[in-house]
C-alpha cells in the first residue's frame, strides 16, 4: 500500500464527486432523512454478513431502513458488497450502477467495506444536502457517484485506556467497534494493566471491574465479524502499581510501579498472565506495554542484584518476556519510550523526544533488540512533521524496519476532547509517518484516562474520524466540509457543535496552547476542582471575563444538546439528525458550573473589604447558592453518564472528588451566611435541615422583585397564587435554587421548581378588579417600601426586615405567604392591616385564612426526631400564644421556640415526587429522557450483580502466602 506520491502535493480531496453550493443550508435536526439504504443480507458475503446486521440494526440516523418500519423515507438506496480479489488489498470502490437502482460496493479486505459503507452513508448525506440546496432530488432518486479510496496503512488501531478507574462495558466497545469499522479501522487494543481476571490471581480485577475471559471472547467474536482485530494490551514491567500494592505481591516489587526483573517467580506470573490474556482472543499479537518503567532497577532489583546499567536490566528482561510471547505463537510489541530515556540516563519526556538523544549506540553494547519486536513510538505533544520524522527514522536505526507511529486523542486531565490540539498534533504525525522518508506501516490512535477517567471516552470521536480520514488519503490535508458531513452520517452528531465544547479549554485573548510546553490547557478541569474559599487561580485571570466566556458555551452546548431529548421518546427523536448531540449536555453542564464560579471569590472579597453584609448574603444566595445546585446537576448528569458506559467501580474516586467540592461550597455558603447574619453555622445549620424536611425551599425573601428571563432554565417557575380548591396559578419566579424534600438535595438548575412557591405574599380576596393597598402601621408591620409595580404592592417588611411581596389577586385566588414572620401577632397585625387598608373586614380576613381556600400552614418541630404537622391556618391565635424567636436566613425558626408557623400552599411534594399525581419522570430536570439521570432496574441489577457478586469474605487476605523466596530473605 504504497502512497500516491503526486496526490501527496495536493492540499485537499474528497472521494466523492456530489458538488455543493458554495454557501450550503446545512440540515438542520428537524429536517427529515430523504434516503433509505436497504441491504440484502441474505446475499451479502457471509463473513461481513453479522457486522452489517449490527451496524444497521443500532446505527444512530435513521438511514437502514428495517423491516416493519411504518414511515420510509421517499428514496430507496440499495447496496450490494463484492468481495473480489481484482481490488489491491486496502482498497475499495463504490459505484452507482443502472442509473442508481443499485449501489456496488467492491472490495478486498472485510474492513474496507464497513468503511465504504461509512461514506455511502456520507454520499447520502451530501446527496440530500444538495437537493436542499436548489439542485432537485436527483442526486437522491438516481445517484451517480463514485468512490474510490486506499489505506495508507496496513494497520489502523484504536487503543482504548481501561485501567484508569473506567473500564468500558462490553456494550459499550461494541459500539466503540461499530464506529471504529465505519472509519476503517482495524485494531482494537484495550488497554488492562490489572483490569482483566486471571485464574489463581483473585487481586487482578479485584474492585477495578476487570474483564472476564467471557466478556474478551465477546468483544472479540463482536469485533472479528466487522474485521476487527482485537489485540491483548497489558503491561509486563512497569504501570503495574495497582497489584504491586497488595501485600501477597510485595515479593514481586521492584518499585512501588515496576515489577521485580530477573526473579524466576516474576516469569511465572508474566507466563500465567499472558497465557490468561491471549488465549480467549484470536489474535497472534500482543501488546506487552513496558512504558514509564522509571525506577527500573534502582528499588529491591539493587539491593538483591546489585547495581546494574539500565538498558542492560531492560533488555535482559524485554529477552525473557518475548520468549514467553514466542513460545505461544505471539509477537510482541512495546512502547519505546523507555529505550530512549534509560540511553539518556533522564527519565523525563525530554529524554524521549530530545532530537539529539539517539538511543542505538547505548543499546549496540547489550544483545539489541529482538528483531521481531515492534516498537511504538507515541508522542502526542508536537505539530511539525519533520520531528517526528527524525524520531521515526531512531526507531529504525535501533534495529526496527517498520516502527509503529502513535498519536493522542486528547481526553486525558480534562473532563471534554481538547479536539483543536488532537487534529493539529495528529496531521503532524499523520503526514510524518505518510511521507516517503518516514513512511511506517501502522499507525494508532490512543485514548487515555489519566487522573481519573474524568472524560467521556466518546467525546473523542471527531478525532478517530479525523485520523480515519486521514489514513484512506495520501492528501497532506483532508476535507474538513466532507468531514463534517461524515461525522453526521456516521456519529449523529454536529462537528461544529462538538468543536464548540472545546472552548472549555480555550482562555479568551489568549493562545490555548503553550508553545513552550506544547501543551494544551486545560482550565476547565482547574476551574472545577479548585477550593472555592481559596480560588488560587483567580489572580491568573483576574483581566479576563470568563464569565461571560463561560455562560456563552452553557448556552449553546444545552441549547444542542437538549433540542431533541425535549421531545421524549418519539419518532421525532429516533429520526433526528444529530441525536449524538445530547452528549453535549456534560460540557454544557460543566461550562454552566464554571460560569458560577470562575469570578465568585471576587464577587465576595469586595463587600467583605467594605463591610457590606447585605451584599455578601446577597450573592451568597444569588450565586452561591445556584452555584452549588449547578454542581449537583453535573454530578448527577456525570454518575448517569459513567455507569451507561462504564462499569460501576472507579466512579467512586470521582464521586469523592463531587463530594468534596460540594461540601466545602456549603461550608462557604454556610460560614458567609452566618457572618452577614451575625449568627452561629451551627443554628443555622439545623435549622435548615429543618426547613428541608418540611419541604422549604430557602429564605425567599432574598429573591430579586422583578423575575429575569434565563435559558436552559430547569423548568418554567411559574408559580406564587394559590386558587380557591388548592390549585396553583401561574405567575413568574425569579430563578434560583431548591430544595427537594425526600432526599435534602437540589432538584431544579438554576430556577425554582414550579411547584415552589417562592413569592413571598400576604393578601386577602377583595373582587376581581381589587388591588391591595400597602399598610402604613410601621409599629405593627415594620417599614413598607414604596416601590409599586403593575398588579402588585411594593414589599413590606416583617419580622427582621426582610421584605414580603404584597401581590393582588382575584376573588378566585388566594397567593401563599412564604416570609419570614418574627411573631404570631406580628402575622395576624399584618394581614389585618392589609385587610384594613384595603377595607375588608375582618370576615373577610377569616374567609381567607380557612383551609378550604387552599391555604396551609406548616407548624415546624421542636428537633429532627419531631414530626413535621401541617394544620388549618385558622388555627392561628391573634394572641400570640406561639411566639417564634428569631428567623434564619431559611425563614426557618432558631430552636427554642413553641412552634413558628409557615403559610404555604399544599401540596408540600412537587409533581415529580407526588404519587397522586402520576408522573414518572426521573430527577433529572432539564428535559432530557428519563434513564439518563435514573438508570433503569436492569442496569442497576447488572451494576449490583458486578460490585457484590464475590463477597469480600470470600477472598482470603493471607499474608501467609505473600510472595518472598527463602533467599531474598
């Protein structure tokens, strides 16, 4: 497969010949698919027969059409498959015959045709954005194209990271594979350093979610009917510190990372390993790791063996390794990094990259490298050709003909794809390793997890296309508009949309790429994770506005990802054009989060400095407080996330990380409150656990008079009167968060849940064309302000001071008095003086305070082992029998009073929560479907069945059987 040298010159191409109008309408995600292709399996070859049945029964654009469908799409694309040896081997053509009746695809290997079907489904696309475009329906009714590609490698390999806390289930790597055989590629490695089981050796998989011999023969069987190889990825020296860690492997330690070279036992247990890891899988290669070994030699090797060179100790025990892999019928293949660094005596990634250092005059003086070992070169950090170019060209000066080339999808240390970086560091080792001069025959795409596993391993998908792409064209560049248009027909999603999200890691007026490190940032992962209280990366960009920066990617990123989801599960919805775009909700969450926090300790520090409590309490509920529902949010999107593709362990490591946050954000709300209100956290820590076991929401009287519009709110907040039979009347809220009442934890984003009444408001029914007038007995009520807006009062204050909305209302409709009330008669003056103004009478007072008006009052208990009773308001005595003392920030009462008295309408319980009233949606409250915030029963079962299925008394912790021969003492 030798590249087209003259092609090689050119600065794009696409395989296809459908043209476009300059400045195309795009499709839009309510336009309907125009194509259906029909496959005839019962002819198609029979080895590629069960991968087309995959691909077409779970591809995410309704484009197969499937038996029984009720609506078809108006253009019927019939596809044939010929396998033929009269194609070079990597090739493919796909041509359009009987005036597009039917569509033949010819081709030599099994993965050539998956990826020719990946760009029928592009011509398909194109085709239907050309007739859109004023071109009529013929390139869909009789198709005329032509496709012809070639792979530039006889190996195109993903490798996928699981071992740092995320292991993908096995559903989800098959639908990894079907992605992956669509773009062309052929290799899957799966990288397990400890995450695959192993007979006798109960510690590998242990907690970690390790896969069973079952689960790979699977996978395999699954990858192998698209043409997929499935290439075992394990370590056999160093990244081994998830077992070394265990007592029973301590004889087994070099360092607390690298395993014991030299010592018979360690080759006992690489031998059961390898044997273990290959043998369910019909591959005759392997992956036997060896990166990153730093230390090698320097721990329990020198004390026991004396010190000893390096590249010796390597090579002595790469020697051992690769007689087990041959003895099996394997070949081996390693990182190289450690070949360079240990020539280099420095174990940096300087060493490795270092243009100068050339490892082959340190390694000619020891026995070299077995020549049927492949080595991979990886580096993921530079973006000019010729300096991969020379690494490539130490590879084979260090006795290997045909090196492997790896690059990066950046998806590690951030929680989003950085995709900028990824395509510019890829195309510079894209062209390197395509060039004549450092021509290599396979090249791999790797996706890592480090810290955590925090990033969606899909949102690296536009990067596996890019390579795909990449790797069928001997074009120094690839088209990007014929990209996107492939990403959409394979993925389901925008590309320009999934770009968009990279912004997370873009600091405004400012390059995202450190040209010195060649690094690109990440900021977002430090903006989420930095201490609240401390903010020590405020001073960094104290000159940007992140804020807005950040509340612009919120507000596109939901705005696409909720855009069908909203529709539930509705044809609609399976028919959508990007139905991939939901995945954008995580960046849309963590941007909104990120524009809450970025400038909140600014925001704090200046009426702290001028002495402004009102200012503090004000922001601390303004801000503060969303902030910590925002955080909710995203965790609880994340946790649906993380167990939908991967198995349940290694989420706790994050869910510590969520916690923690959360924890000192309500520690910092706490401690602001308690100072701008002069009053103990203590108090007002029980008084609000209180307030949200009966269902208060938080002091409402702190909520802006006048309701500003916001997007991707959670819910419509309308809410505030309450009718004569109890039900709720619309009118707007000012957004903010909540409180839910079963679990003591946000419900709503960023908005009120409707079912909250959050106007504060004391009225009585006086006709239908009625205002209430404003109180003027300041002994009684306390001060009145007077401001007066349409239909509605200004605020009078009661109690400490806090302003309650006085509101009108009709005859038929009573509003809800949530305030703060300091006394029993302080609330009985109040509404009698507002009656009074008015000129009701006190008959009228008494009318409205009957339960039978929909009006309740929630008598609140002495301590948390009280129970919460909700009585008549009527009961209330003017005489003030029930005094309260004092009133949080909550409008909760501090202990120690008889009972204070809440006027709330009922329900407590909003819909969501209330049996009565039969809904059955989940926790999740910005319009996405059900199951993605609340997993459902057989996932939860399956999860449970993982975690618990060995009990932790079944698995013996013997210290007596910890490794340590008689002779190392």
């Amino acid at each position: 497969m030798e590249p087209d040298e003259d092609a090689m010159d050119a600065s794009t191409a696409s395989p296809m010949n459908i043209s476009t109008p300059n400045h195309p309408r795009t499709l839009l995600d309510t336009d309907p698919v125009s194509v259906s292709i029909s496959i005839d399996l019962a002819t198609a070859p029979e080895d590629i027969r069960d991968g087309l049945l995959q691909i077409t029964a779970n591809h995410t654009v309704s484009y197969f059409s499937q038996l029984g469908d009720a609506m078809q799409p108006p253009f019927l694309w019939a596809v044939a498959f010929v396998c033929t040896e009269d194609v070079e081997p990597g090739a493919f053509d796909v041509r359009c015959e009987a005036h597009g009746e039917r569509i033949v695809v010819r081709y030599n290997r099994n993965i050539d045709a998956f990826r020719a079907l990946g760009q029928v489904l592009t011509a398909a696309r194109v085709a239907e954005l050309a007739a859109i475009n004023g071109q009529g329906d013929r390139p869909l009714r009789e198709p005329e194209f032509t496709i012809k590609e070639k792979a530039q490698f006889e190996t195109l390999a993903l490798m996928i990271d699981c071992s740092r806390n995320g292991v993908l289930s096995v559903k989800n790597v098959c639908a990894m594979l079907r992605n992956m055989a669509l773009m062309g590629y052929n290799m899957l490695q799966l990288y397990t350093e400890d995450t695959y089981r192993v007979p006798g050796e109960p510690f590998f998989g242990y907690l970690r979610g390790g896969y069973t011999q079952e689960e790979l023969k699977t996978i395999d069987d699954y990858a192998f009917n698209m043409g997929i190889e499935v290439v075992p990825c394990i370590q056999t020296l160093g990244h081994l510190g998830q077992i070394l860690q265990w007592p029973r492997y301590a004889g087994y330690r070099d360092t607390n990372e690298v395993i014991l070279s030299r010592l018979p036992e360690t080759y006992a247990l690489l031998e059961k390993l390898i044997s273990t890891v290959s043998a369910p899988l019909r591959s005759r290669r392997i992956h036997i790791g060896m990166d990153e070994a730093y230390g090698v030699g320097e721990g329990r090797f020198k004390a026991i063996f004396g010190a000893q060179e390096g590249p010796a100790i390597f090579v002595e025990h790469l020697a051992r390794v690769h007689e087990i892999c041959k003895a099996r019928g394997l070949r081996p293949m390693i990182w190289s990094d450690m070949l360079f660094c240990l020539a280099a005596k420095n174990n940096a990634l300087y060493a490795y990259y270092d243009q100068s250092n050339n490892p082959a005059d340190a390694f000619n003086k020891v026995e070299g490298i077995p020549p049927d070992i492949d080595l991979i070169f990886w580096d993921y950090y530079h973006t000019q050709p010729e300096i991969y170019a020379r690494k490539i060209q130490q590879h084979r000066e260090l006795g290997c003909a045909s090196p492997w080339m790896a690059g990066g999808a950046w998806t590690w240390s951030r929680l989003w794809c950085y995709l900028p970086f990824s395509f510019e560091s890829n195309r510079a080792s894209l062209a390197a390793a395509k060039s004549p001069a450092g021509r290599v025959g396979s090249f791999m795409l790797t996706i890592w997890g480090d810290e955590g596993n925090e990033c969606d391993f899909f949102s690296a998908l536009p990067v596996m296309l890019y390579v795909g792409n990449h790797a069928y064209t001997a074009c120094a560049e690839i088209d990007v508009d014929f990209m996107e248009n492939t990403f959409a027909a394979i993925c389901g999603g925008s590309l320009g949309d999934w770009m968009y999200a990279s912004r997370l890691d873009e600091i405004p007026q400012s390059d995202a790429v450190d040209v010195r490190s060649q690094l690109p940032s990440n900021m977002s992962k430090w903006l989420l994770w930095e201490d609240p209280m401390l903010s020590f990366m405020s001073p960094q960009y104290a000159s940007l506005d992140l804020e807005s920066h950040y509340t612009q990617i919120a507000d596109r990123l939901l705005d696409c990802a909720l855009a069908s989801p909203n529709s539930g599960r509705t044809a609609a919805l399976l028919s959508a054009r990007y139905p991939l775009n939901r995945l954008l909700r995580m960046p849309g969450l963590l941007a909104r989060v990120l524009s809450l926090k970025c400038h909140l300790r600014e925001r704090l520090v200046l009426p702290y400095r001028a002495g402004d409590r009102a200012a503090l309490l004000q922001t601390a509920e303004t801000r503060l407080r969303p902030l910590i529902e925002a955080y909710r949010e995203l965790w609880l999107y994340h946790r649906s996330r993380w167990h939908r593709i991967y198995k349940p362990f290694g989420w706790e490591t994050l869910e510590l990380r969520y916690g923690g946050l959360m924890a000192r954000l309500q520690t910092m709300y706490d401690r602001i409150v308690a100072f701008a209100l002069q009053q103990p956290c203590s108090t007002l820590r029980r008084s609000r656990a209180i307030g949200v076991a009966a269902g208060i929401s938080r002091h409402p009287a702190l909520l802006p008079q006048t309701p500003q519009p916001s997007r991707n709110q959670s819910k419509s907040a309308d809410v505030g009167a309450v009718s004569a039979n109890g039900e709720l009347i619309s009118a707007a809220v000012a957004p903010g968060p909540s409180m839910s009442t079963a679990e003591g934890s946000g419900l709503s984003v960023g908005a009120a849940p409707a079912w909250l009444p959050s106007v504060t408001s004391i009225t009585t029914t006086n006709g239908d064309q009625q205002q209430a007038q404003a109180a003027q007995d300041t002994t009684a009520v306390g001060d009145m302000s007077a401001a007066q807006s349409d239909g509605a009062l200004a605020a009078a204050t009661v109690g400490l001071g806090w302003p309650v909305t006085v509101a009108a209302t009709t005859s038929s409709s009573i509003p809800a008095c949530s305030g703060p009330i300091l006394q029993t008669q302080q609330l009985c003056n109040s509404l009698t003086s507002v009656a009074a103004t008015n000129g009701s009478s006190s008959g009228d007072l008494a009318a409205a305070m009957q339960p039978t008006a929909g009006l309740a009052m929630t008598a609140f208990p002495q301590s948390l082992d009280d129970d919460v009773s909700v009585v008549p308001a009527s009961s209330l005595a003017v005489s003030g029998n029930n005094p309260v003392t004092t009133i949080n920030a909550l409008g909760v009462r501090e202990l120690g009073g008889e009972g204070d008295f809440w006027l709330q309408p009922a329900p407590l319980l909003p819909p969501e929560l209330d049996p009565q009233a039969g809904c059955t949606s989940g926790i999740g409250s910005l319009g996405e479907i059900d199951d993605d915030i609340v997993e459902s029963i057989p996932e939860l079962e399956e999860d449970l069945h993982c975690i618990y299925e060995n009990s932790y008394t079944s698995l013996l912790l013997d210290y007596g059987r910890v490794t340590a021969p008689s002779r190392l003492g």
